[in-house]
C-alpha cells in the first residue's frame, strides 16, 4: 500500500460501512493495513459480520483472525453475541467456541419462552373466542395511548429543561432516552441544544464541562454515541479547551476514546495549555489509552507549552508503568521542559522512587541539570525525599 494511503488510517477506519457495501474490503488492503484499520474502526454486529462473511472465499481462517482479533464491535444484546460467535467460528473455522454457542442460544430460548407463556384461561372457550379480539386491540390501543403520552411528556420537558440550569436533571434525562435507545428525542433534545448545558464549578478555576464533557469524563459510551450521531460537536471545547477526546483520554476511557477517533476526531488535538491526550493519559496512568494512541500514530515526544513529553508528565505524577511502556518504544528518557527539567529531575522533587531507579537504570543522566544549574539529587534533598538521595 503507498504511503499516502497509510496516512489515511483514521479516515478509511470512519467510513469503513462504505467499503464493507462495496464488498471490497480485503481486496483493497493488505494484511497489516487491516490489522491496523480494524484495530481504530468501530462496527456495528452487522457490519463485522458482513465483513468476516465477504472474506470467505479470498481469505484463509487464519489470515482472517489474524486481522480481525482486535476489532471493536458494538454488542447491544444476547442476539448480538450469539450472532457474533456464529460468524466467527463459521469464518475463522472454531470449533472450539460450539459449546458456548448452544449454552447461549438455550438461554436465549428459555428467555423467550418465559416471556411467551400465558396463564390458563378460566372462562369459557366461546366466550374467551368472542373477547379475545377485543381484549387484543384494547391491549394495542393501550400501548399506542402510552408510547404517545410518554412522547408529549418528553416533548414538554425539553423546552422546560431549556430553561433550567439544573445540570443534573439534564444530564439524567439524556442519559435515560439513550438507555431506552429513543432515537427520536434524543435527536429533539439535541436540536434544542440541551447538550450545551454546563454542569456547576466546583471552585472559579474549575472546567465549563458540556453534556457531552461529562460523558465522555464518565466514560458513558452509549451516550457518547447517542450524542455525536445525532450531531453535537465532537470536538467542542471546554473553558480551558479540553475536547471530549481529551477527557475520555485523560480519564482512561479506552472504547470511548477509539469511537472517538473512529468517527474522525483529531488524535493530537491540545487544550489552551498544549495537553494532547497522550500527554493527559500519561500524566494520569491509563497504560492502555497511552498504547492506543500511539499505536496510531500519535508523537511520543510530544510536548505542551510548557515543554513537558508525556514521558515528563508520567514521571512527575509516579506513574511507574507507562513510564516503562515510553521508554521501552524510545521515548526521550533525558527530554527537558522549557526550564530544563529532565524525566529524572521532576520524579526526584516529587519523591518517586520507584521511577527514579526505572529511569537511572536505563541509562538517564543522573548529574542532568535544570536552568538553575540544580540536579535531580538537589531537588529530592530540598524536597526530604531521604530514599532518592540514597
């Protein structure tokens, strides 16, 4: 594949509906294009198995597993699940997960089966044969009456929730219409703009955080999804200009984060102070965003404005782990901010041990110094950290 079509990752990811409807898929790319387009695409049960199904006679079991393993596939229910494992082990050919499938299709059998049975009719059979229709229609004339009474109650609320600064009580209410799956006054609700509410600050440095902030901070990918398909901005800002992709990253949020980028948002997009989400995963631990992300394609040495690498920012907070993961793929272990503080420096002045040993074992200078002609011994002797002056 030439390079210009491996710089389009992200875009062949959001629209690969596009070429599962074409039928082509497997044969435009190759293997490694796949693994890494599957590994950033968000399917639907029915686009991975229209997908798996169009491998069939051009794609061997294993080959096919092969590109498909890290696939992100949206499960709604038992169905789904079902209908997932039977394309799996018809295209990938294993045998292995029959077991599971019967278990699971008995369940679902019993499920329907408790919801089909009907209490024995006392009455006599004539007189249950002339009711009976009656009794049916004013069932479904009941049902009609309730979905469209709930309608106009919600149709009532929007304009009152409009009105209101009751963050949480907008929030819950688009909250509950994307758990009922209610299409209709989601897309109502986002048109009048609920989702634009700001939730209440804490103190005044605080976030401004819309609806869609807080679900992404939550990590509440249904109503994530709900929100951006019936169009709120997927990349509005916060106060401080932090994008729903940055929260879900900085909250390490990983399914939220890859629907994210499947639907187009910009991987190396930075709040007011330059924090890519890389730089906010790794300054708060989340090992697994921190891999994504620079799995497709994000700058390990990237830096906010304060000169800061996610490798400076992980060692300053003592995150241990993806300090390890940075190094290991080359992150600049001796990197300085702009008053030339090293990985090594800002894990001494803050006391983290573990850290300052990973890093001084890997070869960072231990005599680095800042703009102020200070070592990382000074800062942890300033600081008492006893052990790191050890």
């Amino acid at each position: 594949m030439s390079q210009g079509i491996i710089q389009n990752y992200e875009y062949i990811a959001s629209h690969i509906s596009d070429y599962i409807k074409q039928g082509n898929f497997f044969d435009i790319f190759e293997t490694e294009d796949i693994k890494k387009i599957m590994k950033i695409s968000y399917l639907t049960v029915n686009d991975f198995n229209a997908l798996i199904k169009q491998s069939y006679h051009t794609t061997k079991a294993n080959k096919l597993y092969t590109c498909t393993r890290n696939s992100n596939i949206h499960i709604e229910n038992l169905e789904d699940v079902i209908s997932t494992l039977k394309s799996i082990k018809k295209y990938m050919k294993l045998e292995i997960i029959n077991g599971i499938i019967d278990f699971l299709d008995h369940k679902a059998k019993e499920m329907f089966d408790s919801t089909e049975k009907i209490p024995p009719l006392q009455a006599d059979s004539n007189s249950n044969q002339n009711q009976t229709p009656k009794s049916n229609k004013e069932t479904k004339d009941n049902q009609i009456n309730d979905e469209n009474n709930n309608e106009n109650e919600i149709l009532s609320k929007i304009p009152e929730l409009k009105e209101s600064d009751d963050f949480e009580s907008i929030y819950n209410f688009l909250d509950e219409l994307s758990s009922q799956g209610n299409q209709t006054m989601i897309s109502k609700s986002c048109e009048e703009e609920l989702w634009k509410k700001i939730a209440p600050k804490k103190d005044k440095y605080d976030n401004e955080k819309n609806v869609l902030h807080v679900a992404c901070e939550k990590g509440i990918l249904r109503l994530v999804k709900s929100l951006i398909e019936h169009g709120c901005d997927k990349e509005t800002k916060s106060k401080y200009g932090l994008t729903p992709l940055i929260f879900a990253s900085a909250n390490g949020h990983l399914q939220v984060v890859k629907y994210l980028i499947s639907v187009g948002d910009d991987k190396e997009t930075e709040d007011y102070f330059g924090y890519t989400p890389l730089i906010k995963a790794s300054e708060n631990g989340h090992l697994e965003v921190v891999k994504y992300l620079i799995s497709i394609g994000d700058d390990k040495d990237a830096n906010n404005l304060n000169g800061d690498t996610p490798l400076i920012c992980a060692s300053e907070n003592g995150q241990l782990e993806v300090v390890k993961y940075l190094i290991s793929i080359g992150a600049d272990k001796d990197a300085t901010n702009h008053i030339g503080s090293t990985p090594l420096i800002v894990a001494s002045w803050h006391g983290h041990l573990e850290v300052v040993k990973y890093l001084i074992s890997n070869g960072a200078k231990k005599e680095a110094k800042d703009k102020h002609e200070d070592t990382p011994l000074i800062y942890a002797s300033w600081h008492g950290h006893l052990e790191v002056v050890k």
